[in-house]
C-alpha cells in the first residue's frame, strides 16, 4: 500500500498550517526585537517548505560509507578506500540512467561526466615519487577544492522517489571545510543512517557526534548500521551489539540496530550470487527503510519543525517576553541608573573577555608548538623504519619484497599517525578551551549574558540560544564554538612508498657482484630513503603549523563573534525596552497589555504545534 492522495492533501493542510504557525511566531519575535529567533524560524520554515526528502549517511573516516551505499544501489557507483583528502559530498537521486554532475561552489555546472572521470577525480591514484604524478595529483586536489558536491543520478525503486540519499564526509578525518559540510548538511537533513564498525564498536567521537550534531538537531528518524559485521563471529557480534545497544539506550532510547556486512552483500549482489546470512540481515534494513519512506516520512518530515517551534515559543517566553515586562515594571529612574551600571559592566566584560582570550591565543599556540614537535619525531620514526626494513632485510630479500615490506610497515605507522594527529590536536583544544571557561564565564556574567542581567533574575535569548548555551556545566559553549571553527587539521603526509629499484638490478640482492659492491649499493640506497622519507618532514611541519596558525585565528574569531554579537543583541533589546518605556510612561498599562496580549498569543502558537495533526 503506497501514499494516498488523502494522505497527501492531509500533509499539505498540515505543513500550510505548521508554516502559518511559525510564520505568526516570526512576527511577534520582530515585535520583541528578538532578531536570532527570527533568523531561525526562517531556516526551519525554508526546510519545511522543501519537497524533497534528505537522508544523510553519515560515519567516521573507513566505516564503509562508500561500499554501504553501493549495497543498497546494487552497483559499484561510488569508490571506496578514499582517502580524506579527496572526500566530497556525494548526493545520489532517483534518475532513468546513472549519471554524474559536479557542482562548483561558484554556482557554476558541468555536463556530466562519465563513471571512469568521476573515479579518476575521486579515488586519484596516490603519486609516486616522480614530480609529474604528484603535480598531477595537486592539480586534482586543488580541482575537489572547488567542487561543492557531486550529484548522482541512479535508478532506485519507487520509494526513494522524491529523496535525495547523502554521502557525507567522515565525522574525525576532516578538514575545516569537509567538517563544515557534514555539520550544514545535518540540520537540513529529515533523517539519518548511522555507519559504525563492529571492529571499534561506539567510540567515545562517536557518542559525542551523536550527541551534540545529530541528537540536537532534532532528527526524527535515525537509522544506526554496524557495518563489517561478518568480520566478528556470532558470539563476538553479540557482546559487541549488547554494549552498543545499551550506550545507545543512554542517550537515544528504542534505537534499533542493524548488523551487516555492506561489503558481503555488495559483492553477492555483483556476482548475482546469494549470500544468505548477509543478504538477509541488510534486506531487513532495506525494508524498514522502504517502510519509512512509503508511510511515515511525510510525518517525519513535520515532526522537527513542530519540536523547533516549540523550543524557539519558549525561548520567546522566557527571554524577550520576560525581559520586557521586568523592565517595565521598573521606575523609569530606576531603570537609567540600571542602565549606566549596565554600560560599566558591559566595558568591564569586554575587557575581561579579551584578557582572557589572549591567553587562550597564547596557550593554543604553544599547544601547536607541543603538537608539531611530537610531529617531528613521528616522522623520523617513519624514516627509521623505512631504513630499518632495508638494514634487516638487504642480503636476503629481492628489491620487490624490500619495496613491499617498506610500503607495508610505512603504511600502517601513517595511518596511526593520522590518528595520533587529530587526538593531540582535539586534546590540545579542548584542553586550552576549558583552561578558559571560568574566567570567560566570569566575563559572560558580568556583561549581563549570564543568568542576571541588570540585576533582574531575567534569562535573554542571548542565554537560551537554540544550540549553543553560553554557560553549562559541562563548557558546550566554549567547546562547540571551539570546535566549529578549529576542525580537526587534516595534513595529508603522502610518503613515497617506491623504491628506485634501479638500484637493486631487479634480483636479490644477495646477488649483487660482491660484498663491497654490495655495501656500496646499500649506502647509496640508505641514502636515496634517507632523501625521500626524512626530505618531506620539514615541508609537512610547515603545512601543519601554519593550518594550525589559521585554525587558532579561526577558534579566536568564532568565539569574539559569538561574545559581541550576543551582546549586541542584548543591548539591542534592553535599548528596545527603554524607548519603549520612555514613550509609554504616561500609559505603562497599554504597554503591559500588548505584552500580555504578546505572551498570549505565542502560548496559542505552542498550544497549535504540540497538538500536531488530529
């Protein structure tokens, strides 16, 4: 049984009467002088008002994003094993033949491409140690740079109609402007397919991702998928599942989760073979979404702005509302004296804000100094081993196994490295934010942004802001405003795996003439490894520490723009207040009517959204 017309008027008399509702809520904001509550309730409106239904795939850099969405389509569209410098946002939609289009940033089109360009541009062979591979390899980076997404048309059944299915970034390996995708893409998004791996089971990133980007954003659907479940015997997939469903449970109650194995099924479905086992556990995923997508997306898709309303009719409340009515109920002399203090302690606030933001400049810096000095020894570790392989292995391996155990160790000490690099660097963030958190709290109150404001137990908008509280126990504000601007810097360091086995002959080289020539052969070879490995450290060192220079500017910014700009909304309301009660003093009655008659009405709109369709 498929959507109904019925089912289809009933939506669109729903959604009309949900976006009036917002719409009312919008003018009163601008009668409150509540400009951040105005700006929200467009966006929500905008998404409401959007036919389209998205579904964003999200997960953590090598959790199988890539071959999971190639299950689901029963084609190999999209690459795997893509590294994160060359990850873009991937939109796949329903279409009569697959085809691919990019999209520059610049709003700009090109005629599509065809799969083997797509692959080309996306999975770009990593270079060799040969100049014209690696500028052919920059110019593809700086190409990707530019390109906003990637668009995917692809025949899908009748009920992915209508919805466009996302394939995010990864959640940890990202820079600045690849995090920034998924953190946009998130909020827009009606619901969410989250990849974990059975192999790491819920990280901690996992939790706090969960957490802070997709729980908050008032996603009415979640999805959760633990991918490479077949590398996990049955016993094993139970205990890991077990653990997982009760972390879930702690902060998404009645989460179901599904154990597949995207890359089992994908290559059954290639080969048209049946693997029983897998095909079975991913067509239950397949079912319940096809279930979601025929007869309970349209509800989905009213749920999160009802929510949103209702918290923003609060907000409206407890903020604006109230800090009118305190005000006004105050003696005019009374309120101009609260006024000049207000003044003195917004200057007080300000000076102690930025007192304290330079010393969080000051102890970041030196946090990517720490970070690049352990950096430095990482690399040379790399370089040793590299050499090391070769000192151990010279008299009995050929230059193909040396090549091949180089490349194999080098490897797996870069992929740690990775992980090494964005630990420190989120260690040293999080570290100097909270390091600053009581005395930028200190500097909060006292400019008024904190739970008193001139004097009067009154809470702003500015202190109930929809996602980023300025003060809570557990330092969102500062960690959240840190870490939307910072990022994890993502230093691609591209080791040269090949050996010029020129030097080798081609055999073993036990067979070179004789010993002497032999040690001969082995410096000069130590050497070009010494050149190759140890020669890129110092450029890898300088690319790291000035992303990190911008990456402080960037946190130091967010958190400057946040201060004033809230406190610019909050003397913007109390000036607001001020005039008003200036012009009304000789009929305070009328203005504490048309609060009332104010306050009434937004409880009207809160009452229209909690009742949702009858």
């Amino acid at each position: 049984m498929k959507t109904s017309h019925l089912d289809l008027l009933l939506f669109a008399e729903e959604r009309e009467r949900i976006r009036f509702l917002l719409q009312s809520l919008s003018e009163m904001a601008a009668q409150l002088d509540a400009a951040s509550i105005q700006q929200a309730l467009s966006a929500i409106r905008s998404n409401l008002d959007s036919d389209d239904f998205q579904i964003a795939v999200v997960g953590e850099f090598s959790r199988g994003k890539s071959t999971f969405i190639n299950a689901l389509m029963g084609a190999k569209i999209l690459p795997s094993s893509v590294a994160p410098t060359t990850t873009v946002l991937t939109e796949i939609v329903h279409g009569g033949a697959t085809e691919f289009l990019l999209c520059y940033r610049d709003g700009s089109e090109e005629a599509s491409i065809s799969a083997a360009e797509f692959n080309s541009l996306i999975a770009p062979v990593e270079p060799a140690d040969d100049d014209s591979e690696r500028r052919e390899f920059q110019q593809r980076l700086t190409q990707l740079q530019k390109i906003e997404r990637v668009v995917i048309r692809h025949p899908f059944g009748v009920e992915h109609q209508g919805v466009r299915l996302l394939d995010t970034p990864g959640t940890n390996d990202l820079d600045p402007m690849r995090e920034q995708i998924t953190f946009d893409i998130i909020p827009r998004s009606d619901a969410v397919v989250f990849l974990l791996s059975a192999r790491q089971a819920l990280t901690e990133t996992e939790m706090n991702f969960l957490r802070d980007r997709v729980l908050s954003a008032d996603i009415s659907k979640l999805f959760f998928v633990l991918n490479h479940s077949d590398r996990l015997n049955e016993s094993e997939l139970q205990e890991v599942t077990s653990v997982i469903s009760q972390r879930l449970a702690s902060i998404a109650p009645g989460a179901k989760l599904y154990s597949v194995s995207a890359r089992a099924v994908l290559r059954a479905r290639l080969q048209q073979q049946e693997d029983l086992e897998w095909e079975a556990r991913f067509r239950t995923f397949e079912e319940d979404l096809a279930h979601f997508l025929l007869f309970e997306r349209m509800d989905s898709k009213l749920t999160r702005p009802r929510m949103q309303g209702l918290r923003l009719c609060e907000q409206l409340i407890t903020g604006p509302l109230t800090c009118h009515k305190t005000l006004l109920g105050s003696d005019l002399p009374g309120l101009l004296a609260a006024e000049t203090e207000a003044n003195h302690r917004w200057k007080e606030g300000a000076t102690a804000f930025s007192s304290e933001i330079a010393r969080l400049r000051r102890n970041l810096e030196q946090g990517g100094r720490d970070i690049a000095l352990k950096l430095r020894g990482e690399l040379h570790k790399v370089a040793d081993v590299a050499i090391g392989v070769l000192r151990q292995g010279y008299k009995e391996l050929s230059s193909e196994q040396i090549q091949q155990r180089i490349e194999e160790e080098v490897a797996s000490l870069q992929r740690l490295l990775h992980v090494k690099l964005n630990d420190w660097q989120e260690a040293a963030m999080r570290s100097s934010l909270e390091s600053s958190h009581a005395q930028i709290s200190e500097a909060l109150i006292l400019s008024g942004l904190g739970p008193e404001i001139f004097g009067f137990k009154c809470s702003s908008e500015i202190a109930q802001t929809l996602e980023e509280p300025l003060l809570t126990g557990e330092h969102q504000f500062l960690i959240r405003a840190g870490a939307a601007a910072m990022g994890l810097i993502f230093i691609p360091i591209a080791f040269p795996f090949a050996i010029a086995t020129g030097w080798f002959g081609g055999g073993r080289i036990l067979d070179w003439l004789e010993n002497r020539r032999r040690e001969e052969m082995m410096a000069k070879v130590r050497l070009s490894l010494e050149e190759r490995y140890r020669s890129t450290i110092p450029n890898t060192l300088k690319r790291f520490e000035h992303a990190w220079a911008m990456k402080v500017s960037d946190v130091i910014q967010a958190l400057e723009a946040s201060f004033e700009g809230r406190l610019a909304d909050l003397k913007a309301v109390h000036t607001a207040s001020l005039a008003r009660i200036r012009a009304a003093e000789a009929d305070r009655a009328s203005e504490y009517a048309r609060l009332q008659s104010l306050e009434t009405r937004v409880g009207e709109v809160r009452h229209g959204l909690e009742r949702g369709r009858r």
